[in-house]
C-alpha cells in the first residue's frame, strides 16, 4: 500500500498553530532538519519567533517560524 503523503502547513497555518499553542501547557514541534521537541512555548507573532522550554529536560531552544514543519498539541 502506498503511503500516503500529508501536506505541509503553509506559513500562516504554522503562525496559527504557535499562536494556539502559546495556550497549551505542553506541545510538540517538529522542525525541518527532523528534530521534534516537546515542551511549553513562548512565541512572539511580530517577529517570528518564539521558544520551547522544557523544564523536565532542563532545556530551551529558540526557533523562527520558518524553521517550523508541524506543531502538536
């Protein structure tokens, strides 16, 4: 069986959901080089970035929505 292909949200979909997201207590990103990360986001809209915290790991990573494949809630 072929699999099948999901599209990639578009830029603004992506703005979307970080801005959703900004809500929840725990998100999953997935980013363009293959990484995905869990944890809580601060995200600023004007500039296009933002930052996952991940108190339980003891780590934080800034991004830029372009760097942004897909978010989980």
């Amino acid at each position: 069986m072929p699999e099948r292909q999901t599209a990639r949200p578009t830029r603004d979909e992506v703005y979307d959901l970080l801005m959703t997201a900004r809500q929840a207590d725990w998100v999953e990103i997935n980013f363009e080089d293959g990484r995905s990360l869990e944890g809580a986001i601060i995200f600023n809209e004007f500039k296009g970035t933002g930052r996952l915290i991940n108190v339980d790991q003891e780590f934080s990573f800034d991004f830029n929505v372009d760097q942004v494949v897909d978010v989980k809630m």
